[in-house]
C-alpha cells in the first residue's frame, strides 16, 4: 500500500535536516496520578521523604553519569534540580499538605507541582514560562519514585533514532546518547527552552512547539525534520525521502567544506584580520568553544543564571559560572555582560512594578544603579572570577554619560573593597559598555574617552533607532540592521573607538550575518561576536573580502537612502566576491 506522507510544521530551533524512525517516549504523567485522602498522615510523610531520597540519590548519579559521559553542562541542568528539590517554595509545602489537609503523598505532590508551575507558567516572560519543565520534571520524579514506574526510558535507544515526546526534560535529556539521536521533535517548547538551548550545543536538528501533530507519529514510523524551517514530514513517500536524502548528502559535505574555517584567521586577502568571538548565555556553552573556532567570549548574558532560578543567586554560585567562564576560556577574552534584566526579562523574586513600555523602563543599569546591592554583588563575582582569566565587564543599556560614571564608580569602590579585604583580583580588567540606545552611539565620542571598549549591540540599537519593537511580528518588516540610520550610528562608534585608540566590537545578530561581513570589515569593526554556529560561515565571508574594496562598498552605501539599496549592493558585492 502506498504511503501517505503528512506534513507539519513546528518550530525549527537547532538546523539539520534529517531522515530516522521515531521513537516515541511517553514517561510518566501527572495523568496516572489518583488524588486521594490518607488513612495516616505520618506514613505518607515517610514515604515523601523516601522518594525525595531516592530522587536525590538518583539525580546524583546522572550528575556524576553526565560529568564523565556526556559533560559539565548537562550536570549542571540536574544539579538545578537538586536545588528546586530543596527549594523552600516547593518541598516544604508538600509536607505541610499532608500534615494539614491529610491527603496522600502522590496527591502532595501533584498538587504543589501544579501550583508552582503554574506561578512560573503565568509569568509574562517567554524564558520564565519554559522554566515551569523543569517544575514538573522534579515533581514526576517523585511521582515515578512513589508509584515505582517502570517504562521504557530514553537510555534504552541503541540505534539511530529521532526521539518524539511531548517535551523533552532536562533529564531526559542526560540520558540521550548523542550518537544514536537524529533529532528531536515535541508537542511543547520555544527557542529559549533547555531542549532549544541543548540541542543546539551538542548539533542535534530539533523541531518544537509541533503540538496536537506529534500525536499522529508512531514508534517505528519513518520521519523527516528540518530543523531550520521546522518542518516535519511523517510516511514520506519514496519520491520525498529520495530528494531530502540529495538535501541531507548537501548539508554533509558544506558542514564537511566548512570545516577548514574553524580554526582559519578571520583574514582578509589584504592580509587585515578581526577577532572572532561567540555569545553565550549560560558556562556549559564555554566548554569547548575554543574548538568550535571562538577567539573569544564577546558577550556573556549573565542574565541567564538569575532567570533560571527561583531565588537570587548569591556571590559564591555567580563566582562559580564566571569562573567556569574564564576557565574554559583557557585565557582567552570573556566579556561580562551585567545583569540585562527588566524589559521582557523578568525575575520572579525580584518585584518591579508593571510598565506601560517595559523596553523604556526599568530595566538593565538603571535597575542595577537603583538597587546597588544586587549590583555590588555581582560586580565582586565577577571581579573574583577575573583572577582565573581574561574577563572584561559590560554595562548594557547605557545611554549617557552620567549613567556609565555612576556604574564606573561603583565597580571602582566594590574593587578597591575586594583589594582591601586581601582578595586576589584580575590586574587590568577592561570595562566598557554596550551601544544599544542611540544616544549612546551619538555621544560615541565623549564615552571614547573614558571606556576601554565599546560593543555594538544592534538587536536593540535597530529597536531603539527605528523606533520597532523586536518582538512585534507586525512591524518586523521595518526592523532591519542594514537601515542607513543604523549604518551611521555603527560608523560614528567604530571611528570614535578608533580615534581614541580604544576597540569597538558588535553583539548584536548583524555581526553574525555573512552578507553585512563586507561592511562590517570596511567599517573597520574589530571584534565580532555572534552565536558559535555562525562562526565558520563568517570567517569565510571575511576571507574572500579585500579591505581596500570593502571601504570603498562602505563609501557608496553611505550615501544610500534605504535599507533595501544596502541589502541589494551587498548581495551584488557578495555575488562578485
Ligand atoms: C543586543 O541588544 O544587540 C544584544 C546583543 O543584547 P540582547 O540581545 O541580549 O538585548
Ligand atoms: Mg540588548
């Protein structure tokens, strides 16, 4: 009989196209759980602690299982579950629940799960919402740890495979076998989740979000996944799997082709070469960065490691990533971004009123010089950490003068504090500050004088300039970093850091994009920091330009009206190149 192939379409977060049979994993479900009261009290409370044991001594295996097979950064996903097993929001409360109400142990469970999961669920912010996963994870485990579940677990694959699951959870994931997973599909997930977040550092293509669709896949049936486009065929027909096969052989030999750039000079013919350096947003994505062909960190966003906990993070747990940082930088550049909160970040245990324009508001340094603890915190982290490497430190959203010599002093005082308490301190540790509001860039020249460094942040900087909400997909046809206003706002920063012999860098996704390399190498931007996976392409593109004609392309588009004009003269200058 004939196949009848169907097509869905999910969101492609982690590239690759790829042909496997699914193997659908259905763990255990809240569903299975029957509510009910108990005859005794004090047994269900023994049996809760006996499951939290068990899950405790079972999360330290995988962590150690993880450490040595499978690397720090999945320990660290399961050591977050530790803390949320003994977070006092959440195992407290079950206990308290049987003693009050005289329900069961599973119901405890069940029933504070969902109530902590919802709170993060009800959170406006997309990244705090996806943290809820990790809610219910830990509670499943007890659940599977008191009912004594018994299903097929992700570490029973032992051929190639695309895992199918209705989401896949920090430990599930530690269980996966890099070598036999093709690729992930859910029914739940967006671009900020950890199954977003891991399938992209260990290169698995992974299609999310495909909801009621995932339904309709079963175990053994035949599946194809674009991870960019995040399109799934199910059945293909032999007509469909013959030319994605043509795409797959494609894909192989251009990863294969652009080997030779990782570990290449970002050198122009001309013999000019830039620094090239990624953006991370937790330690684990340090690891191994320095293979992937990363000269440097240009943009830690610390803000991760405050939004995927429940409580502030002290200075002994901040130390510690930044010095994991600095340590797998092995002495390379890292620079540190300070706490970007506020905007559509938001922090549960941190309480900011709502805003009419959160993107205006509180947010980033004015949080950080308003609440000088939390800052003053994070300043000696990061300035104990910069002992083990070459850390830099950022302040994002500045947009005056005032704002950046507030923040200056205050890291001043929290250093000469830190030196006086004995503490060993990085010698010179450079401090600059992001271009992201257009003021900023229009006073390029006074902050020249006073900052070691600038980095262009243009996902804002484009925001900010065009006056177009990032997040807005109905006015996203205006937000376009190769608008002329934006163009002459990068070029004002970069002639200002270099008039006054200081560096100018770029974080934002322009730096990333291998059409603006032209520009950006005529421009004369020093280093470029982008997400590890762009890093390959952009060298090339720099390897086949020529400095000299890249400043006359950059002479030509700055006399250009619109965003489209540029675009199409880069594409015509690429097509030459
Ligand atoms: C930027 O604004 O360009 C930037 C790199 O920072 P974020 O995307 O974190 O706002
Ligand atoms: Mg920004």
């Amino acid at each position: 009989m004939k196949a009848t192939e169907i097509k869905l379409r999910g969101l492609g977060v982690s590239d690759g196209t790829k042909a496997g049979k699914a193997f659908v994993y259905k763990p255990f479900s809240f569903a299975d759980v029957v509510e009910g009261k108990a005859d005794n009290p004090d047994t269900e409370t023994v049996r809760l602690q006996e499951a939290k044991a068990g899950c405790v001594t079972e999360l330290n295996d995988l962590i150690e299982k993880a450490q040595k097979t499978l690397g720090e950064e999945k320990a660290t996903i399961l050591k977050g579950q530790i803390s949320f097993l003994n977070d006092p929001s959440f195992y407290p409360p079950m206990e308290k629940l049987i003693a009050n109400d005289r329900v069961t142990a599973e119901t405890a469970v069940l029933r504070i799960t969902n109530q902590v999961a919802a709170i993060f669920e009800s959170m406006p912010n997309e990244y705090m919402r996806e943290r809820a996963a990790d809610v219910r994870d830990v509670g499943r485990r007890l659940l599977s740890k008191l009912v004594n579940f018994q299903g097929r677990q992700l570490s029973d694959i032992q051929e190639e495979v695309i895992v199918v699951a209705d989401d896949l959870t920090p430990s599930d994931t530690v269980q996966l076998d890099k070598r036999f997973v093709l690729g992930f599909v859910t029914r739940i997930g967006g671009k900020t989740s950890h199954t977003a977040i891991l399938a992209n550092s260990l290169g698995i293509a992974a299609v999310l979000g495909l909801g009621a669709g995932v339904e309709e896949m079963k175990d053994e049936d035949l599946l194809i996944i674009n991870g960019a486009t995040g399109e799934c065929i199910l059945r293909p027909e032999q007509e469909t799997l013959a030319a994605v096969q043509q795409v797959m052989a494609a894909e192989v030999a251009e990863k294969e082709r652009l080997q030779r750039f990782t570990q290449a000079p970002a050198m122009t013919k001309d013999g000019v070469r830039f620094e090239i350096a990624a953006n991370i947003g937790t330690p684990e994505e340090a690891v191994g960065l320095p293979d992937k062909g990363a000269e440097a960190v240009g943009l830690y966003r610390t803000e991760f490691l405050f939004m995927s906990r429940s409580t502030m993070p002290d200075e002994e747990t901040q130390f510690k990533a930044y010095k994991d940082v600095a340590e797998s930088m092995q002495g390379k550049p890292v620079v540190v971004r300070t706490l970007d909160i506020g905007g559509d970040k938001e922090l549960p245990y941190l309480q900011t009123p709502h805003e009419l324009n959160p993107f205006l508001g509180y947010r980033a340094i004015r949080l950080c010089l308003d609440q000088q603890e939390l800052f003053r915190t994070q300043l000696r982290a990061i300035l104990r950490a910069s002992a083990f490497g070459a850390l830099k430190v950022m302040f994002p959203m500045i947009s005056g003068l005032q704002e950046w010599r507030q923040a200056k002093a205050i890291y001043d005082d929290v250093r000469a504090q830190l030196v006086s308490e004995g503490v060993t301190v990085g010698e010179k540790v450079e401090l600059g500050i992001m271009v992201e509001i257009p003021s900023a860039a229009l006073l390029a020249r006074q902050f020249a004088k006073e900052v070691d460094f600038f980095s262009i942040g243009t996902n804002d900087l484009v925001q900010y300039t065009v006056a177009v909400d990032r997040m807005n997909e109905k006015v996203s046809y205006l937000y376009d970093y190769f608008h002329p206003a934006v163009i002459q706002l990068i070029k004002q920063v970069i002639d200002a850091s270099k008039e006054a012999g200081k560096w100018t860098g770029m974080c934002g996704s322009m730096a990333g994009d291998p059409l603006a390399a032209p520009l950006l190498a005529g421009l004369g931007l020093h280093e470029w920091s982008m997400s590890s996976a762009s890093i390959q392409k952009v060298k090339e593109a720099i390897t086949k330009l020529n400095k000299a004609e890249c400043e006359q392309l950059v002479e030509r588009v700055l006399a250009m009206d619109t965003a489209e004009q540029v675009r199409e003269a880069l594409i015509a200058f690429q097509s030459k190149s």
